[in-house]
C-alpha cells in the first residue's frame, strides 16, 4: 500500500504533466497564430479554431486536475483511515 506522501507526489507530478502539456499547447497555438497573421482569410479562420480549441483544452485540463485530487483525496481517506 503507498503512503501517504507517494500519493501526494504522484498527484503533484500528474498535475504538472496536465498543466505543462496545456502550456505547450498554447505557445504551439500562439506560433501558428503568429504565422498565419498575414494571410487575410487563413487568419481569421486559424483564430477561430486555436479559440475553440484553446477554451477546450482548459476544459479538459482543469477536469483532469480536479479528478486527480478527487483520487487523491479517496487515497488520503483509505491511507490515513479517515471515513
């Protein structure tokens, strides 16, 4: 059975991961904006799409973080025997 802290640093590290990935994604997602600025019609629509997927992805990544500290709360409760 884990301890308490290897949970603790397990769930720290899956956050970072989560919040490292949704960071790159939004400096790849600012490097293509950047390219494609020039052209009129690519531009607009470009925008558009790193929009969209730009609020999805924070979605996805703040449903993910909380899910991880709803396990890591059930972990504390089963380790620390708290009911």
């Amino acid at each position: 059975m884990p301890s308490y802290r290897e949970v603790q640093s397990a769930v720290r590290v899956e956050k970072f991961r989560i919040w490292f990935a949704w960071f790159s994604g939004g400096f790849i997602m600012l490097g293509i904006a950047l390219a494609t600025q020039h052209i009129h019609i690519v531009s607009v629509i470009t925008q558009v799409l790193l929009i969209v997927l730009g609020i999805l992805s924070t979605i996805a990544a703040v449903r993910m973080a909380n899910a991880l500290n709803r396990k890591a709360e059930a972990a504390r409760k089963e380790i620390l025997g708290d009911l």
